[in-house]
C-alpha cells in the first residue's frame, strides 16, 4: 500500500491509503445522503453526530455486510492507533462507539476534539475492505476527485507547456508544437497540449473549462481506424461518437482498434450509454455486488451506425486499464465484440460512493464520505478487484501473433498491431 498522508486542520493523519486517480465514483445518480438504518440521536454532541452518521452509512452502504461488533471492533483499533494507548468500549455496537468518543473527547480543547474526530472517521474508512479504498474527503480532495473524473487538471496550463499565452491561435499551437518536438522529441505532456489545443471544439472546451479531451483518434492504414479511449469521463461517449460518426466519410475503413491501455476508468454511470452502441440496446452488460446481492445493469443505448460497419474489431488493454475500462474490457469480452489483446488490467474493481455528511462539526471545513459501495465482475462472474480482466490474446506468449491470425488472417492489421505495442 502507497503511504500517504492528508492535512486536516494542520496535522497529519495517521492512516496510510492509497486511492488510485481511477477509482470509479457514482456521480450524478447518487450525490445525496445515503438513508441511514438508525436516526441520529437529538442529545449527541456535534463530534457524536459526526461519528454516528458514518457508522451507519458504512452499515448501510458499505459493499459488505459487516455487524455492528465487527465495526466497533476497527473504531476501537482506530482510537488505540491514533492515542497510542488501550481503550475499551462498554458495548461492541455503536453505543458503545459513542461512549468512547465521548469519553475520549470530552477533556481535549476544541481543535483537538475536532482533529480527533475527523482522524478516526478516516483511519475506520481507510481499513475496511479493500484496504486503503474508502476515506474522509476534505473539500479539496473532493474538488481534486472531480477535476480527476472531469480530465481536468488545474495544476497544468497547457498553453505554458508551449510558452504560449492563453487562447493563442491553432497556428501558433501548431507552430509552437512542432518547435518543442524538434527540441525534446515527443514526450506526453507535449502531447497533451496538442490534443487539447489544435482542433477547435477541444481547443473551445479547454479554453471555457480546462476539460482536455479524452479520445484521441486516427486513421493508421486504409482501412484501420484507431481510437485510445484515455479515461473515460462524462464527455467521453459524446467524444467517442463524433469521433465514430467522422469515420461515415471513409468507407474503406472496416476495422477498429479501440486502445483502453493506460486507461485509468472514472465516470461509470455512463457505462450502460458507452456499451449500448457496441451490444445493442437493453442488454445485460454487467453487475455490481453488493452486501450479497448481484445488481445487474443493462445498456441504455442501441447501436451506433458509424460502428457496425467495423467488421474486425481490437480491444487493446495492459496492466494500467482499470475500474471502468476493466467493466468496459470485460463486458464487450463476454459479447465476443472484438478480440482483446495485451496483458492482464490491473484489478481495481470497486464503485466508490461519495456522500456528503450532514452532521458536520466545523462550519468551516465541509467533510464528505467516500465509501466503497459495489464490487465490479467480471464476464466469468468473479470480482474484478484483485483479479483483473484476462486478454484473449497475451503477448507475453510468443507465439501470439499465430493465436491473433487464427482470428483475423490479416497481415496488414498484424502490423499495425505490433506497431501500437511497441
């Protein structure tokens, strides 16, 4: 696990996490408080209020069942790891969790008490399972999550990345560009600029919002089409068709190569729209696992004319394609869409949930809760998370470009496949 370490109000938090920038968070659909199981006591001082709001959301949202006992159990950890001394709780439920946050609180000064209180909350959520995936957001982390779902990154101006002022023209983002390569040779952040900045509609979005665009696309042979999918964020499937739609003007491209390598997943609530145009509408595409129950989610959208004319189909993935792009991989797998290529994603299968608290002990500093919600499958029914998604093909085998032939008897294709895997 990556240690890491947050600031929340000057100190440094004890737990150790790690929360990959491609964890998957529900976004439009579940923004809203979760309904928790036990109403909120009345008498409870505000840093009571605040730990039993997330003890009963983590009950009734957490992916797993856990019990109440098993729950205090991490809170008692948790206040022993932080206080560096035994405690005890008069009962292993949320009373007794109360009980000790009261007892442990009621002596320390302000700053300390909400310092405490915002400390244990994170290092609880930090050690539920998968280890490191759930924590206390801060309203910068929480800003930070969405600019990171968004492809937006506010620490970069890419105008700066070519020394060129902001809202410079195309031709000198072009011009610029060209000047950079042939001084360091292409590198991604060069690259990135020039995505974002030499088409127009990228170039206006970038420019209103700082959202860089997330499908880059060409024509690599004839008849091949390539598109790398680089995360998939709410703009993506608008992306993805006009890029689809322009290739109406080539009719002499009959194969696709969709790229999901290095792909870092992000917005999932548009999964069942992104699938639809591959499988066809109301088709069950792919499941999520919650506290014993198997949700299934079926795709919202029908074909996409400009794709059906792609009679060979790739799939590229690699150890980096992960959370959605591994729901994505696994799910076009199990309809035979194409033939996937690479090596196995890297495992990061859980939905993350972001919740905002309502019992807030600071009216300075607004926490959020980002719970583990759903354990994503894979086409075989197991979790995805610590598994990942299998190629078809492996390239680790050295006879995979027989086992591609087998498939697609193309050597023109053939190449431009080892050309992308270079």
């Amino acid at each position: 696990m990556r240690k890491t370490k947050i600031l929340i109000y000057g100190f440094l938090v004890l737990a150790s996490f790690s929360i990959g920038a491609g964890g998957t968070y529900y976004f439009s659909q579940h923004r809203t408080t979760a309904q928790i199981s036990e109403p909120v006591d009345a008498n409870l001082n505000e840093y009571q209020k605040f730990t039993a709001e997330i003890f009963d959301t983590i009950k009734e949202r957490y992916w797993e069942k856990i019990t109440d006992e098993q729950l205090a159990a991490i809170y008692k950890l948790g206040a022993e790891k932080l206080l560096d001394k035994s405690q005890s709780l008069e009962s292993m439920n949320r009373k007794g969790v109360l009980s000790m946050v009261d007892s442990i609180t009621s002596s320390m000064p302000d700053e300390k008490k909400k310092i405490f209180t915002a400390e244990l909350a994170n290092i609880v959520l930090v050690n539920l399972k998968p280890f490191g995936r759930s924590q206390l957001l801060s309203e910068k982390q929480l800003q930070t999550i969405s600019e990171t779902v968004q492809n937006k990154d506010s620490s970069t101006d890419l105008y700066a990345v070519l020394g060129l002022e902001k809202g410079a023209s195309q031709e000198d983002v072009d011009r610029a560009y060209n000047n950079k390569i042939k001084e360091s040779g292409p590198v991604p952040i060069l690259e990135r600029a020039y995505n974002a900045l030499l088409k127009p509609e990228a170039k206006q979005k970038y420019d209103q919002s700082g959202i860089e665009p997330t499908v880059e696309h060409r024509i690599i042979k004839p008849d091949i089409f390539y598109m790398h999918v680089k995360k998939i964020s709410p703009q993506t499937l608008d992306e993805f068709q006009k890029a689809s739609d322009s290739t109406d003007r080539n009719p002499e491209l009959k194969t696709l190569v969709l790229d999901l390598r290095g792909n870092i997943g992000g917005a999932i609530d548009i999964m069942p729209y992104f699938l639809g145009p591959f499988i066809g509408p109301d088709n069950y595409a792919y499941d999520f696992f919650h506290q014993d129950e198997y949700v299934p989610f079926k795709t919202k959208t029908g074909w996409l004319p400009s794709l059906v004319k792609f009679k060979k189909v790739v799939i590229l993935i690699d150890g980096e394609s992960q959370s959605s792009a591994e729901v994505m991989a696994a799910t076009l797998k199990k309809y035979n869409v194409g033939v996937l290529i690479g090596s196995r994603t890297k495992g990061w299968g859980t939905i993350e949930q972001i919740t905002p608290i309502k019992n807030q002990f600071d009216p300075t500093q607004k926490f959020s809760l980002l719970l583990v919600h759903s354990l994503t499958l894979r086409e075989d029914g197991q979790p995805i998370e610590g598994r990942g998604v299998e190629p078809t093909i492996y390239i680790s085998d050295k006879n995979w470009p027989k086992l591609f032939q087998d498939y697609y008897n193309s050597p023109v294709l053939m190449q431009a496949i080892k050309n992308l895997l270079k």
